[in-house]
C-alpha cells in the first residue's frame, strides 16, 4: 500500500473510507510485487495498480463492492487464462492473489501516522495481517523504526510477536509476506502477515575516483542507489566529476568505510587497482553486513590480491563473498558499458539471478527475493 501512500494520506486526513486490494501471494511471471496496491474511494476515483493493467477493472468492481457494502476482507486470485489469455487473467503467465478490504481511517488512526512517516522519509513498516482467524484479517500496525508500535491486533501477545519481525525486515528494507505464531505460550494464534516497508534508499559505496566510477555512480543512481565516490586523492575526487554521486569523500577508502552506516542492501564496489588501497579496505568490507563486495581487476590482479587477502588473515569463507573480477561476462570494454556488466552482476545476486540469457532457460522469470536469516518463512 505504500506504493500509493500520498493519495491514502490526504484521504485518511479527510476522513474518506476507501476500498484497498493488496497484491499478497505471487507466483510465476506476475507483473508487480507483493505489497502492490490499488484503492478506490467512494467518488469512484481509482489510485494505484496491482497487474500493471490486465486485472485493473475486475479488481476496481471487488474495491467498490466491498467500500459500498462493508463486510469481512475477501480474497481474489487472477491467473492465467487457457481459453481465453485476454480474458480477466494474466497474460504473462502468472498468479497472483489480492486482499480486498474496507478501510475506515477513523477506526485506524494509526495508518495516518504511517503514512505521514513515509511521506516524511522515515523508516517506516506496516503490518498487514492477510491470513489467520477472521477476527485479525485486514488489521494493521504501524511499527517504527525506533519506539512503540501504534495500532493492536486485539492482543499483546500477537503484536509483540508481529512487531519483532516486522523490524527485521524494515532493517533490510524489505516487503514480504510472513508467517508467525502458532505458539501457544508466545501467539497462539498462526498468522500470515505481509510486512510493508518503507525505507531509505540502498547505498552504493564507490571506492576509487577513476573513469568507472563516474559511469558506474550514474548507473547506481539510475537504479535508486545512495551513491557514495570515495578516494584519497583530493584532485580527482571532486563533486564536478561524479555529479550523479550523492556523497564525494576524500579519505582513504577503508576509514571512511569503518564509520560508514551499511546493511544488507549496500553494494561495495572497489575500483582503485592499487594494493594499498584494496587490501585494508577489502580486508574490512568482508567482515561487514553489506549485500555486495565487488573489486575490479584482470585475473593477475586478482590472483594476486586473493594472495594478499590470505596473507593479511581473510578467511575462505570471507573470500567466497567477494565477487572479483567485479561484474558479469558482457562482454563490457568501455566505462559506461562497464557500468552495466557490474550493476547486473549487483542486480543477479540480489534476486538470485544467473546471469544466462532469458532465452536460454526455463521456469518462472522471476525468483523470490534472498531469504532473511532469523525470519520465519517468507512467502
């Protein structure tokens, strides 16, 4: 639903009940993610979408039918059509399965206070319960990033237990669909609950104030990365350079990256070819938390650097994170061309991606986000 929070915003501050259909299982070749909503208001006026266009108008009729006659939420389920693939289904060959409710902004007071959270730029997650016993379905919780959650499914024991895991996944800064409970002595009750999140921009740290870098900041801000250039060479580490970076440090790469704030979304990207550089800052960015260590290189140099890293007491399985030469195979010779090859390679670790061409594979194109450790299972 954040996907269209200014418009639920200004309807919650007014006051004006809506009905809201929330994209809550995929499966296949869907269009949009989970998460993904479309909400109708009682003038008829429609925001938002959750099939990128082919369900639109069946999902709109369930949104206006639920706002005008109130009810407990239902379930749709949309997928592909045999006999007919224009017919209401999805042409791409996918399923996906909508939550359709009634909001009434006067008795969830707490979504105003999400919404504007979001609006503002802070971290912010809302609970969404979308299976259980019907007394918890379509119930919210506004958790923060810091303090108390605002909002309750009726019982302590179920928002303890949804609020624990909807932190973990807004500190990873990801959308999904939970299950939690089942436990007697912690949440009797078993629920499935998709986590909206709402979080800052994923940054993408830039080591090495070189050609490559230029291209690549504007390629990560292309892709909505934070875009951190870092060198310890005043001359060439200027804003005029990299005007697609949001940050231009001169320090050396491996202080800077010691105070730096990072998490599971942060791509590192060591571009400077120099050993004096890359040994101390690669010895500490694969100790870190962060999603991604790339350092650029021929095959000499990187032979030679992992004979550095060991001696310096990076273990094997530190090494294994480090994708080295950085990028995929494309065949890349120029800075911009570069650029792709290793925000590829950024975007096929992150989804699990093989980096073959489509036309060479089977299944499903799209794959399920990487699993969170500590999580319960994510749908």
């Amino acid at each position: 639903m954040l996907n269209i929070a200014d418009t639920l915003h200004q309807w919650c501050r007014e006051g004006r009940p809506f009905g809201l259909a929330t994209v809550v299982h995929v499966s296949g070749s869907a269009p949009l993610p989970v998460g993904t909503a479309l909400a109708v208001d009682t003038d008829g006026t429609a925001v938002g979408s959750i099939s990128g266009g082919c369900v639109e108008a069946a999902v709109y009729e369930l949104g206006r039918h639920v706002l005008a006659h109130g009810g407990p939420p239902t379930r749709a389920r949309f997928g592909y059509a045999d006999d007919d693939a224009f017919a209401v289904g999805l042409t791409c060959g996918g399923e996906i399965e909508v939550l359709v409710q009634r909001v009434d902004p006067a008795a969830e007071p707490h979504l105003v206070a999400a919404l504007e959270a979001v609006l503002a730029g802070h971290p912010t997650a809302v609970a969404h319960v979308v299976d259980g016993p019907d007394e918890f379905v379509g119930s919210t919780l506004h958790v923060p990033d810091e303090g108390p959650h605002d909002g309750t499914l009726g019982e302590e024991s179920e928002d303890r237990a949804v609020v624990s895991h909807a932190r973990a996944l807004l500190r990873a800064g990801r959308t999904a669909r939970i299950e939690v409970g089942g436990d007697a002595d912690t949440c009797p009750e078993r629920l499935s609950v998709l986590v909206h999140t709402h979080a800052p921009r994923p940054r993408m740290l830039i080591f090495g104030a070189v050609d490559f870098a230029s291209a690549l900041s504007q390629a990560g801000h292309f892709l909505g990365f934070s875009v951190t250039v870092c060198d310890a060479r005043p001359a060439f580490t200027t804003p005029a350079r990299f005007p697609y970076a949001d940050e231009v440090v001169v320090d050396w790469p491996h202080r800077y990256l010691r105070d730096a704030e990072v998490d599971a979304r942060t791509a590192v990207c060591v571009l400077t070819h120099d050993a004096k550089f890359d040994i101390p800052l690669l010895c500490l960015a694969l100790t870190l938390p962060v999603g991604y260590v790339g350092a650029m290189g021929s095959r000499r140099t990187h032979e030679h650097r992992i004979d550095l890293l060991q001696e310096a007491g990076v273990s094997q399985d530190q090494l294994v994170r480090l994708h080295s030469p950085i990028g995929l195979d494309i065949g890349a010779r120029t800075p911009e061309e570069t650029a792709i090859s290793i925000t590829a390679e950024i975007i096929a670790h992150a989804n699990r991606g093989t980096g073959r061409p489509l036309s060479h594979g089977t299944g499903p194109i799209h794959r399920p986000a990487r699993p969170l450790p500590g999580l319960a299972t994510a749908v």
